[in-house]
C-alpha cells in the first residue's frame, strides 16, 4: 500500500481546550503518529491562550468564548459563538492544509451542523466522538425532562444520522447510539479513555501537601452540579466533626462553575481549614497531589448521566495504583472492579464511613491499589484502545468511495 497523500483529519472539541483534554489528545497523537495530518479546533483556556500553535505536530487553532456557561441563555450564547468561530475556523484549516474528515467531539450535539455542511457540499466524512449523554446531561443538571430535554433527544438522533462511523467510550453510550441514535452497529465503536502511563507517573509524595496532617484524600475533575463535590464536603465534614478524624486532609484538583459555590460551602460547614482547592493546575500539581493521596475518591452523583459514563478520574487514579471510594455506579464498577469501595448512592455519611476504611487499612489499601495499577496496565492503558480507533478510521475511509474528482478522496490506494 503506497501513500498517494496522508489522510488529513480536523478534530473539533467545544468543552475544553487542546492539549488539556486527555482523550482528544490522545486521539490526535495516535493519528499523527499513524501518518495523518491532524488539525484541532477548540477554545482557549488558562494556559492555552495562543489562538494558533503546532504542538507535537498537531496544528492547534483555539478561539475565545467570553463566559462560561450556566443556564439555558448562557448556554445558547456560548453555543451558538462556539458554532460560529468553529464553522470559521474550519475554512481556515481548508485553505490552509486541508481535511478529509471531521472528528466532532461532544458537547454540544450541534457539531453535526458543521460535519453535514462539509458533508454535503465538500464530500468531507463525518465521525461522531460520543464524549458525553447530553439528554441525560441536561437532566441532571436542571432536573428536568422538558422541552429543551426532547430536543437534546432529536440533536442527539440528528448527529448519529449525519455520522459515517461514530465512536463510543464505554458499552452502555454504544447501546445509546445503536437503540436511540438509530446508526448501524457495525459502525460504532468503543474507544475507552485510556489512561497513558507515561504521562501518569507514579512520584514521591509532597508531604507537605497533607497540611501537617496524616492522610491526604485526593480528588480530580470539574467542580459542577453533577460532580457531587457538595456530597464530598458534607462526607469531610461529617468525617471530620462527627467521626473525630482530625487527622484527614482534602486535596481538590480541577476547575469549573461551581468552584467558589464550593469553597464557600466548605467554609460554612467549618471544614474550610481541612480542605486544599486548588483550581485548575498543570499535570505536574495534579499528579503531586494524587501520588500524595492515601486515597482518592469519585462522588459524581448517581444518576442516568453518571451511571452510564465512564470517568477519566477513575482511570488517572487507578493508574497511579490509587485506592477509590465512588457511588455504586454501572460504569464505575465495570471500570474500577476491586480498585474500589462502594458506598450507597448519593449517601455522604456512607462515602465517609468507606473512606475511614481504607485510612484505616493500610493493607486494603495497599492490595486495591496494586489491583488498579494491574488492570491499567495489562487491560485498560490507551495501547489497548488505539488500535480501536485506527480500526475506525479504516472503516471510514473504506466505504464508501468518494469520486476520483473529490476534494475529500480516499488518499490510500
């Protein structure tokens, strides 16, 4: 097989900037380094602020999006200057090097506006990255199944119609995209979001990260409303004054809209002191803080969203050989197995009661750990999963054909 010219791919990602979203990194890295040209839409973000750089030869094009979103007008805003700027954007990479096919990543389900554009009229292919359940996102975050909810549904359906392949990051957003998005199941497939060892190195601890005290319970991800860090505070709490456990310290990593909501929730439950939010931070504090953590914990709450996702946290903590408490979630037990303890869901006093366990333990802790750190490496580190996504990019420019006098042709004969 003799390459005429290289398959030329443009990633659009709305929801974080590149390279700090791991998957979409990871995915980029492993097509350039399998010969294609690879471009990547996003926002910008703190640390990301260039709106044009090449890193490890991924050509990175970022615009600016002046909020983050909370409610229905926030979201229409940032949504519809994201379409724009992206949909912009896109000709930019067109004139300037190409694309034969775009990798739409969600949030939102409205990329398939831009891939149908392409796909129409520039005979471009259209992969589906199904990232999150949007319906069941919108669910949790306002408690309702309104008329915003049914039209998330007919967004979702369009976006599995426009794709050509479409990808999913666990079983259950596979059985999602076959019975409610309608797509041919011979066209989707599971990607996990596998964790990549050299980046998630396991580093001596920073004692001085337990603030003086004797363990460290470490957590990473967003601070929102379905995070569930206000179950994990009031499980601090009542570890802290009602167990006694004055000997525990909390080490918060990660950014988002209900991160001041938080911290002030800490100081009104008079646990401020015992508990570290540090914001978003470079991979070298994450991983301070986590290879400092005697523990670490999941407290998404359980719900249709959650119980159906796969979380990155659980595989970042299981690759640095952590022990986990979590909710009793389907995907976090199909992911986590023995690396984990399961407290009833939504219940804060159970998820302290399970975390006292494993401080408690250090045997326990040292076997779930060492149990994680297995399963990563021999089951679940993103070696494993890259070939599933070149298999998928195969069967995309495979079928079918393209005519000989397109722009977006077949380059591999």
């Amino acid at each position: 097989m003799s390459v005429v010219n290289p398959r030329r791919v443009l990633i659009l990602v709305e929801n974080l900037p590149s390279p700090f979203d791991r998957r979409v990194w990871q995915e980029a890295t492993t097509l350039h380094d399998h010969g294609y040209v690879v471009s990547i839409i996003c926002p910008t973000g703190k640390g990301y602020e260039k709106k044009y750089e090449v890193i490890e030869g991924i050509h990175i094009y970022r615009y600016h999006l002046p909020l983050e979103a909370e409610g229905a007008k926030g979201y229409l805003i940032e949504y519809s200057l994201a379409l724009f700027h992206t949909f912009r954007l896109a000709w930019k990479v067109q004139f300037a090097r190409g694309f034969d096919v775009i990798h739409a990543c969600n949030p939102p389900d409205l990329l398939f506006l831009i891939g149908g554009f392409f796909k129409l009229f520039m005979r471009k292919k259209f992969l589906f990255d199904h990232h999150d359940i949007n319906p069941e996102l919108y669910e949790a975050k306002f408690g309702r199944r309104d008329f915003f909810y049914k039209l998330l549904l007919l967004f979702e359906r369009w976006t599995f119609k426009t794709a050509d392949v479409s990808i999913a990051t666990n079983e259950s957003y596979k059985r999602i995209a076959i019975e409610r998005g309608g797509i041919d199941p011979a066209r989707v497939y599971v990607v996990r979001s596998g964790p990549k060892l050299d980046r998630l190195r396991i580093l001596p601890p920073k004692e001085e990260l337990k603030q003086g005290r004797k363990y460290l319970v470490g957590y990473v991800g967003v601070m929102g409303a379905q995070e569930g860090i206000d179950l994990l505070l009031q499980a601090a709490r009542h570890l802290i004054k009602d167990l006694g456990r004055s000997d525990v310290h909390f080490g918060l990593v990660g950014g988002g809209t209900s991160l001041d909501e938080m911290k002030q929730m800490a100081f009104d439950l008079g646990i401020a002191d015992f508990v570290t939010f540090t914001g978003r931070v470079p991979d070298q504090a994450l991983l301070e803080m986590l290879n400092t953590s005697d523990v670490c914990v999941n407290p998404d709450v359980a719900n249709e969203m959650n119980d159906k996702s796969t979380m990155n946290k659980i595989m970042e903590y299981m690759a640095l050989g952590k022990p986990i408490v979590q909710f009793d979630l389907a995907e976090g037990r199909v992911s986590a197995q023995d690396a984990s303890l399961y407290a009833k869901k939504n219940d804060p006093l159970d998820m302290a009661c399970k975390i006292v366990q494993l401080l408690d333990d250090p045997e326990l802790r040292r076997r779930m750990g060492e149990f994680g750190r297995n399963r990563v490496i021999n089951e679940l580190e993103w070696q494993y999963e890259a070939p599933k996504l070149l298999a998928a990019y195969d069967v995309m420019f495979a079928v079918p054909k393209l005519p000989p006098d397109s722009n977006s042709k077949r380059h591999f004969d």
